[in-house]
C-alpha cells in the first residue's frame, strides 16, 4: 500500500518551471475555493449565493483540468467536461427559479441587515 502511493504521487510530480506553475496555480484555485465557500455561506441574497455556487463548479473544473495535466490522466478532463455540463444546467435553474419568483434581490432581507 506504501508502494502505491509513493508511485502515485510520484507519478503526479512535474519537474521545472511547469511543476512551479502547477503548484502555483493549485494554491490560488484552492484559495479562490476558500473565498468563495465563504461568500456562499454568508450571502446575503439569495442571487449572491447562487453566483458563488456556479463559481465553484468553475474552480472545481479547473482544479480536475490542472489534475489531468499533473497526472497526465485523460478521464480527470472527461470528469471536468461532465461537470461543467451539469453546473451549467443547475445555473440555469436556478437562475429561472430566482426570475420566476419575481421577488425584489436586490437588498438583502430584514434577517440578513440585523446578522450584520
């Protein structure tokens, strides 16, 4: 068991300026991840918390992208395509679901002004 994951994380590991990018750019889709969790648990309208869920599902397509270049593994990107499809369907949902409601968003409830 040692054996395999010592070859794994071998096998995922790039050399030069490309594992430099890689790690890089691995830190700040991390961070944008963080961030954007965040602005998803304290909204404070309900459009706010429906943008930070499609950005999200961006930030974990690009994190299975930057997996498939480290790896070098094709079905990290298929898994990205899938989704990415599948974010986009529910963005559209809801964001039908925020039109149809015909509710004002544009300030955040009574709630939400007295949390602050």
């Amino acid at each position: 068991m040692q054996d395999l994951l010592g070859d794994l994380l071998l096998a995922t590991r790039q050399d030069g300026i490309l594992g430099a990018a890689l790690l890089f750019a691995f830190v700040c889709v991390t961070l944008a991840l963080v961030l954007t969790s965040i602005r998803l648990l304290r909204g404070p309208t309900l459009p706010d918390r429906v943008v930070a869920l499609d950005l999200i599902s961006v930030l974990l397509v690009a994190l299975l992208a930057l997996f498939t270049v480290a790896s070098a593994v094709s079905a990290y990107m298929d898994a990205a395509l899938v989704l990415a499809a599948v974010a986009f369907l529910g963005t559209v949902a809801l964001a039908r679901f925020v039109l149809r409601s015909r509710r004002d968003y544009s300030r955040p409830t009574r709630r939400a002004e007295e949390e602050r």
